[in-house]
C-alpha cells in the first residue's frame, strides 16, 4: 500500500486557479452611476432654479436686504454641496448605497414639493 504524503494538497492545481479566475459579480460600479448621476443632475437644476425665487422670499416676505439675502443662500448653498459627505458616511456606515441613495432622493424630492406649494 502506497502512503500519501502529508504535505500534499488535498485539491489539485487546476481547482485552484479555477477557483481565483471565477469572476466574482461587481457591485455598484456603472451599474448605479446613472441613476446617480441623474438624481444629482436634476437636484441641481431644482436647487438653482430656486435660488431666484429664494432671494425675493426673503426680500420681500422676511424683509432681508440683499446683502443679507445673499449670504443667507450661500449658506444654504454651501451646506446643500457639502451634504454628499455626510451622506458618503452614512451610506458605508450604516444603510448601504441603495437604502442611502433612495432615502436622499425621496427627501428630496417631498422638501422640493414642500417648497413649492
């Protein structure tokens, strides 16, 4: 009777490379980019198309100079482009890039029927 060796693998060469070359499906990648793309696309249109409409609210409504006005929109403004990262953090962190995705633009989409009705 012949005796294996110990040290020999218990599966053969070809398995292994077999088993490393399977492609392994990609998440997310192109596959969510247009859908990405689009939300932010159309997000930034409604978002400068308000911006107009915004200072006049507030000149007229809230009796705020321009000045004042103005400032108050870049800030609006510079924390609506910041936004992302916060969303960036959640979305690795906690809910994953689809629950994230769809949650933000749902929200997105109520603030924007909110503002104008």
């Amino acid at each position: 009777m012949e005796k294996k060796n110990m040290e020999e693998p218990l599966t053969s060469e070809r398995e292994i490379t077999h088993q490393h070359t399977t492609p392994k499906q990609a998440k997310g990648g192109l596959i969510t980019m247009p859908f990405i793309i689009a939300n932010e696309a159309f997000e930034k249109v409604a978002s400068y198309g308000l911006i107009p409409n915004m200072i006049l609210y507030l000149m007229r409504d809230y009796s705020v100079g321009v000045a004042k006005g103005t400032n108050i929109l870049f800030f609006w403004t510079a924390a609506t482009n910041f936004m992302p990262i916060l969303g960036a953090i959640i979305s690795d962190s906690y809910l994953g890039r689809f629950l994230t995705i769809g949650i933000g633009s749902i929200s997105s989409l109520l603030v924007l029927f909110l503002l104008f009705s």
